[in-house]
C-alpha cells in the first residue's frame, strides 16, 4: 500500500490523544461519584447524538457494572432513553429543555448531572447543568478539544484533547469505562460501616 494507512493513523493518533487526558481530572470525577454513592444520591447523564448514545451506556455501566454484593448501588438514569418525553418537551417547548425539565421531576441537592458534549455548546446539555447547579447538584463535563462553554460551567470537566469528533466520543466510552471499573473497586474496598 503506498498511501498512508487510515487504520494505522486513526489508531496512532487516538492513542496519543488518550495518552493526553488528565488523569486528575479523571480522579475529581470518580471521587465525586464514591460521594454521591456514599450518600445514595442519584446521576443524571445526558448528551446529543453520539453523546446520546454514551449517556446510556455508561448509565447501564454505573448501574451493573459497579455492583458488589451486600453494598448500596448506584442510581443512575440516562435523560436521553425516553423517546417520548424528549419529543413531548422538544415540541412543546423547546429542544433546548429536553433535560432540564425532565431532571426537575427527581433532581434533589448532592445529585450528580453528567453532561457530555463534544463541542461542549450544545445548548440543552448547558441548560441541563446550569439548572442543576441552581438545584444544588454536582455537575461534570465530558467534552473535547478546548471545552466550548461547558467547561467554564461544570464543577468537573474531563476534555478529550482532540479536534477530531471520533477521538472524542472513543475518549468518552473510555472515560465510562475507567470510571465505572475503578468505582467497582473502590466499593469493593469500602468499609461496611462507611455506607
């Protein structure tokens, strides 16, 4: 083959990118979750698109993955699964509510609103995390590239330092997954008497 591989650079260059994520801001994230499980309150995820796709999956994660017989589980709920109350809200209202006004049914104070955005302006993932900051909720960022917006706005931002889209939602599945996984073991480490 003489052409560059497409395989072999996308591959190349999503490994440097991982490489490149902080691994501080990855550890204020799973902190900040331990402490919402401690205290049993609920995660609310949200995104467009991709991003959609990802809120589900690590929802499924935090809620399957993280089990440890005999300890309090986790309670996380994907905003982008029920099809008919986003379309309710998105043609009643606005598309820009379709998270805001479906959290405010169960947001309480010390939850957690995960929102992810790759280019970190999608307009219903900011109104999401600007409502739950005034509920008194934890708010986090997966974004990408330099942070758009969400970045300035949430209490914890995790950046995929990449402009291409594609390294960034892989980045984010691979957030969920360290994330979720290491929760596991610090549950499993966790002293009965703490929950």
């Amino acid at each position: 083959m003489n052409n560059p591989d497409p395989v072999k650079i996308y591959l190349s260059q999503l490994e440097k990118t991982i490489s490149e994520i902080s691994r501080d801001d990855i550890w204020s994230v799973i902190q900040e979750l331990m402490a919402a499980w401690r205290k049993q309150k609920q995660v609310f995820l949200l995104g467009n698109g991709g991003s959609s796709a990802t809120a589900s999956h690590m929802a499924n994660d935090l809620n399957k993955l993280t089990i440890v017989e005999g300890k309090p589980r986790f309670k996380a709920i994907s905003l982008s699964d029920n099809t008919p109350l986003v379309t309710a809200w998105a043609n009643d209202t606005s598309y820009e509510n379709i998270f805001a006004e479906q959290m405010l049914n169960f947001l309480q104070v010390g939850d957690v609103v995960i929102g992810i955005s790759c280019s970190g302006n999608s307009g219903n993932v900011l109104k999401a995390l600007e409502v739950a900051k005034t509920y008194g909720a934890v708010t986090i960022a997966f974004t990408g590239d330099n942070g758009g917006q969400i970045k300035d706005l949430a209490d914890h931002c995790i950046m995929i330092p990449s402009p291409h889209i594609g390294h960034q939602e892989d980045g984010h599945m691979i957030l969920d997954h360290v994330i979720a996984n290491t929760l596991k073991e610090l549950i499993e480490a966790e002293p009965l008497s703490a929950t």
